[in-house]
C-alpha cells in the first residue's frame, strides 16, 4: 500500500482582507516554487479571498479550499456558497462540520453529512472534523463520541481521494491547549478502525511550529489542520517543513 502523503491545511477562518490575504498567500507560493514541500499543502481562506488567492498561489502547488459549503448546489440561501460555487472558484478541498460550525451554527451530524455529499456531487474533496468537549474528553467519552461523529457524519462510499478526516479536540482549537500524544494516538486509531485504508487523518488543535514535529511523528497522524498558525507565512511553511 502506498504511504499515505501528510497533508497540512490551513484554515483562515474569518481572517484576512485582500492586502494581507494576498501578502500570505503570495509568500507561501514564493516559498514553494523556491522549494517542493515534503507534505501536500492546502490554503482555505474566507469566501471573499478565494478567488485572489487562487491566481496567487497559481502554479505554486498549493491547493484552495473552502471553509463550509451548503448543502445544495444552489438556490434561495442567502449568505450561503454552494460545492460547485467552490470548485468553480478554483477550490478542489472544502472544509465540512467544523466544530465552530457544529458548535456556534448548530450543525448536526446530519448536515455535516449532507455536505461531504454535496462536495463529493461537485469533485471537491471533503476535510471532515470530528472532535470532543473538553465535558466530553474529562468524562472519558472522546473516542465515542469521535466515532460517533464519524458514524453520522461519513457517508457511504467514502475514499481516499474524495474525504480526509480531521481530528480536532475542541477544547484544543486556539487555546494553546493540546492532547497527549497518547491521547491523539488513541483517538486516530479508533478513527482509523472506521475509514478505509489509505484514508488521511489530520490533526487539529493549537498545531504550532514548536509542537508540530512531535505531533506529525505520532503514528497515523497524517498532517495538520492549522488555524492561528497558518495565518503566518512562516510559521505554516515551519509546520509544513516539519513533516520532513
Ligand atoms: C481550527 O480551527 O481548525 C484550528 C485547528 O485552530 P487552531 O490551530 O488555531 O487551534
């Protein structure tokens, strides 16, 4: 079986206006064509940047992505941005059921569902996040409640190609808070038990360049969905380089 290539993502979230958005995306495509990272790389800014960053990062190996979707391929939502608004934009990843979705928006496993279908309906590749309270890691549920989510959440006929998972502790995202290593470990073994070979399983979570080495060498760890720390060229090429 082929080893699987980590991948490092970055998700802007709600960050960046077209100067600094185009400053960031244009030092990591200089970066990358001056040297081939050892590991996939993959930008998802907000909606409203996605176009610009395309043509910045063009020819750069880097790929787009998108931070959500809506379930359908269009119609009256307002706000809303569709699978195929996405892969038309240029983007060939989007995010799905991302806890500050699930958390802040009331996002079901149900909807999460719906839209790694949806994304798959448009050729994108779907990075789906499960993860646990800290309520839930403290009463000892994180793997159930993980598994869990990816029961409700992954539908059938996931591949390799078309779905990454993303395991991201919730009380982990931007707290500078991060799992044991025995506890990423334990959780991406069970999520491995349940997806089929070859699959991809980031971790996420206060992911920096000082912890990143020792994160990425855990056994099936994958690579990295990274917030805060991708919003710095340098400090998201240092994770990216950590995976060498
Ligand atoms: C995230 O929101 O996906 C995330 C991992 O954030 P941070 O790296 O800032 O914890």
């Amino acid at each position: 079986m082929a080893a699987r290539r980590k991948l490092i993502a970055g998700n802007w979230k709600m960050n960046g206006e077209r100067a600094d958005g185009l400053a960031l995306a244009g030092e990591l495509a200089v970066r990358a064509k001056a040297s081939a990272p050892a590991c996939d790389m993959l930008v998802c800014p907000p909606a409203t940047l996605i176009f610009a960053v395309g043509f910045a990062i063009a020819g750069s190996g880097i790929a787009l992505g998108g931070q959500d979707c809506h379930a359908a391929p269009k119609g009256a939502f307002t706000g809303d941005i569709s699978a195929e608004m996405l892969k038309d934009a240029g983007c060939s990843y989007v995010i799905v059921g991302h806890s500050e979705r699930r958390h802040l928006r009331g996002e079901t496993d149900a909807d999460a569902r719906a839209k790694v279908e949806a994304a798959w309906r448009a050729g994108l590749t779907a990075i789906l996040c499960v993860g646990e309270t800290k309520g839930e890691r403290e009463a000892g549920s994180a793997v159930s409640v993980c598994c869990g989510q990816l029961a409700g959440s992954m539908p059938d006929g996931a591949t390799p190609d078309k779905l990454v998972i993303a395991y991201e502790p919730v009380w982990a995202i931007g707290t500078g808070l991060t799992p044991t290593s025995a506890d990423i470990e334990a959780i991406h073994k069970a999520v491995r038990a349940k997806i089929p070979e070859g699959m991809r399983i980031l971790y996420g979570g206060s992911v920096n360049p000082k912890n990143a080495a020792d994160i990425l060498a855990i056994e099936d760890v994958d690579g990295g969905l990274i917030g805060g720390a991708s919003l710095k060229a340098g400090d998201f090429w240092a994770i990216a380089d950590a995976c060498r």
